[in-house]
C-alpha cells in the first residue's frame, strides 16, 4: 500500500510505506504531516521565528508594525507512513447521484 505525499513545489506523488520516515509538525494553527526530512527543516526555520500580532492602533496613524508575542511554538513527532488515513469523500462535498425524475 502507499501513502500520498506532498513534494516540493506542492506535487503529489506516491511514496512507498517502507521508504520514507515520516513526521507530524505541530503549531498553534494545525498540524501538518510530511517527510521527516522536511519537517526537520520547517522546525529549524520556525526556531528562528517569533509569533507576532498587527498592531491595528498604529495601523491607524497609517504605519504598519507588529507587536512581538514570542517564539513560535512548533512541536514536531515522528510517525509511520501508515498512520496516516486517507480522507474520505463525505456527501457534503460529493452529494448522491440523482435517481430518474419522479
């Protein structure tokens, strides 16, 4: 069996559950499932990140800052390529066939 996965460049392709670790990272928006190796990446460069938030009463005076939170909170954990499950179609984005008029 084998799993899809997102190249560079935003490309499916199909890897192998055997050839590739794989990695969920965590934010405080979502959490993203990718190649380790890309994940490891992403964690890096998030380390070096700070969350920030538009300060709007500047905004106002017609100058665009941010005020700093702090660091960006990222969590990465590995998994395997077949704990990942594939979404299903629901009937809210494929609604049943129409059956012959009444």
């Amino acid at each position: 069996m084998s799993a899809i996965v997102t190249a560079a460049g935003g490309r499916p392709r199909t890897a192998s559950k055997s050839d590739q670790a794989m990695c969920v990272v965590d934010t405080i928006y979502c959490s993203i499932a990718m190649p380790l190796a890309d994940g490891l990446a992403l964690v890096r460069i998030m380390s070096r990140a700070v969350e920030v938030e538009r300060d709007w009463s500047l905004a106002k005076k017609g100058v665009e800052a941010y005020q700093v939170r702090g660091p960006a909170n990222v969590e990465l954990r590995m998994i395997r390529p077949d704990q990942l499950i594939p979404l299903k179609p629901s009937t809210a984005t494929n609604p049943p066939a129409k059956g012959p008029a009444a």
